[in-house]
C-alpha cells in the first residue's frame, strides 16, 4: 500500500504537475521526485541512509545523531533534548533555545514555548478544549471521538473546521461559512497554507503544527519532511518492525492520533461476512476503550502518589479501588477481552500488554501504565484467512 506517485489535473486535460516517492527494500522512504518537489511539497531527497535500528544516519546527505533511546538528538541544524521519560524537552539551533515544552503525569503537553511565547494547554481527556497565552485565551469546541474539533478562537473571531477522512484541516471558516484559510499537504504532511493570518495548529490528521515544523503526536514528535517520527514506538515491536515508521507508509489510508500505532477509520464488515462475530461496529470498541483508560487513570493516580519509588507487581496483584469498572478482573489477559467483547484478542494481548504487566517504577506517577496501555486496541489482529470475517 505504498504511495509511489501522484497526479494533478483535471479530466481531460494534461496534468498539473505530480509528486513520486521511492522506497528501499524495508519500505523506507528514501526519495521524493517531481515537479512538484521544488514547488509547495517537499524537494527532492536524495544521499539517505539508515542503520540497523531503523535510525535515518543521513538525509540529503547530512548526517543525523541519536541517543541511546533512539531519541533524534541532531539533525545537522538542530539539537533535541529530551527528559528521562523520552519527551521532547526542548529544541536548540546556533546555541539558542527556540522551544520548550512540558508535560503532565499521564504524558500530555501542558505547555509550550516558541519565539519568546508561552501557550499552556486545558484538556479534556486527551483533547485540548482551551489554549492561553497570556492574557488571550482560545477556547476549543470538540466532539467525543480523539481531535474531533468543530470551532476554535483565532484572529478576528471564531473559525470553524473542515476536514478530510483522515482528520487533516482542509478549510476554515468564519461565522459567515466563507473560507477565509486553505490548507493542504502532501501525503506525509508536509504543509503548506494559504496565508500567516490564522493562528490553527491543528492542521495535518488534525495534530498540532509547532513552529520548528514537528508534529506533535501525543506520544512522539513527527517530522514530514523525513515521513518519520524522531524517536521509537513507546510500544516497540507491536507497532511494527520500524519503529520510526509513520502509518507503515500507508499514509493516504491511516493516521495516527496517539504516536504509537496508524489505524484506519472504523467500518463495518460487508454483508457478505456476517458470520463468526463479525457483524460489529468497532468504534464502539474504541469508545469503551477510551473510558476504560480514562477510568483507569483516575483509579491508578493515588496508588501512584502513595507508591512513590516503590514497585508495582509484575502479577498486577488486585488493589482495592486500583482497576476501573470496565475491567471486571484483575487478570488482564481476561479482564480487557471480557471488557469489551473484542474477538480474536489472543494475539493482541501479549503483544500490546506485555510491556504493562513488566512496568516496575511507580515514582513519576501513572504515565507508564497510560502511555502502555494507549496502543493495545490498535493491535488487534487481522481475522485468519479462514475465519471468513473482513471485520476492520
């Protein structure tokens, strides 16, 4: 499913101009070409190279570093620092500090700094409902699903969001329904808009756009120009065999609201495989999953503050009031299956939940056992070729 080119025109006539893409043999991106390139989306990249972790040493020929995490620390023209939960903490270029960032328990950015301005962030589960800088305040209208957002406060009012299947900001609006920004992107999300007069982050698959030009992803930080988030999946393997790799280069299809793992939108099964439980809308599962962690990180957060440098049990041995109402049990190879009533879990389980049951450090509170537990619906399986079931 890897995007190797695209065409621009109309029917019946000659095409605009088009954009290609090249991959080596693991699927990584390692060349951008057109007559686009030069234009709007990105030039053409050549003189990459990659190690053995999946870590791009070079692009366009100048060399990258990274720390023993496999946290970028060096791009040729920038330095990143990041704090002992690998989070970005702040970025530097010429020895001057041009962002800062800081972060809650449960690992959400609470506030940044860019060119000398402070934002600081209100949310509501993982969605941002208000930003403040200063003594301007920008509150946020969302819906319940993860960056689902209807209105925001910008310069000279309230705008409203359009977007596209895969969440990215297409439009603007003011209140009069006029289109007052445009966005639009290449299918990495290198970014390009219509003007500078609209003050919107939130931009590609509707993650927030930092002045430095990274994507903030929730877990990690993506970069477009690369197609490549800088540091490793928080989930390692379950997400994949390159642990840097954005969507597994299906971008056109996916996204990815978390940094941990690319999804698709939820859909139904065709009625040509109603049989072995696949008659079923997985967004329900989503949602009971997303107040099974919000349950979760109410629960845990005392425990947390009592247990400070103390060690959480590998056996996830039961705690008065430790686990939310959804699980039922203390075992959770059969608590977060019975939970949500999601088949064909068995696979998923070890994968996404192994690293869970390991975690020992309580100290800085309950972000590991967030941030862990984050991707485990994402690797549900595929149904066996033989199950007779298309369920997605």
């Amino acid at each position: 499913n890897q995007v190797t080119g695209l065409a621009w025109g109309k029917a019946g006539q000659a095409a605009l101009g088009s954009l290609g893409y090249a991959y080596d043999s693991l699927g990584q991106l390692v060349a951008q070409t057109g007559s686009y390139a030069p234009k709007a989306l990105p030039p053409a990249s050549t003189n990459n190279a990659f190690d053995d972790n999946n870590r791009q040493t070079q692009a366009n020929g100048v060399a990258m570093s990274y720390d023993d995490n496999g946290n970028l620390l060096n791009d040729g023209s920038r330095s990143y620092v990041w704090d002992d939960r690998d989070r970005l903490s702040q970025i530097t270029q010429g020895g001057t500090v041009i962002a800062s960032y800081s972060y809650d328990a449960l690992g959400r950015r609470t506030a940044k700094t860019e060119g000398g301005a402070t934002t600081q962030y209100l949310y509501d589960g993982r969605n941002t409902v208000q930003e403040t800088q200063g003594t301007t305040i920008n509150p946020i209208l969302t819906g319940l699903g993860i960056d689902q957002r209807y209105a925001r406060n910008d310069t000279g009012g309230r705008t409203y969001f359009l977007t596209d299947l895969l969440g990215s900001t297409r439009v603007l609006t003011d209140t009069t329904g006029k289109a007052v920004q445009r966005y639009d992107y290449d299918p990495y999300g290198t970014t390009t808009q219509s003007s500078t007069a609209y003050t919107n982050p939130y931009q590609y698959t509707g993650r927030e756009r930092d002045q430095s030009g990274l994507y903030y992803y929730r877990a990690r930080y993506y970069k477009p120009e690369l197609a490549r988030f800088i540091s490793e999946d928080p989930l390692q393997l379950a997400a994949g065999v390159n642990s840097y790799s954005y969507v597994n280069a299906s971008p056109v299809a996916s996204n990815d609201p978390t940094g941990m793992m690319g999804t698709t939108p939820f859909t139904k099964p065709s009625s040509s495989s109603q049989s072995a439980g696949c008659s079923r809308d997985w967004s329900k599962y989503w949602d009971d999953y997303i107040d099974f962690v919000n349950e979760y990180a109410i629960d845990v957060g005392p425990y947390a503050a009592a247990m400070v440098g103390g060690v959480m049990p590998k056996t996830w041995a039961p705690v008065t009031g430790f686990r939310g109402p959804l699980l039922g049990s203390s075992n959770p190879l059969t608590s977060i299956p019975r939970g949500f009533g999601v088949p064909g879990m068995n696979g998923a389980i070890p994968r996404a939940v192994s690293a869970f049951i390991g975690i020992s450090t309580i100290g800085i509170g309950m972000y590991d056992a967030t941030i862990e537990l984050e991707g485990f619906l994402y690797a549900i399986p595929s149904p066996g070729s033989g199950s007779g079931c298309s369920c997605h």
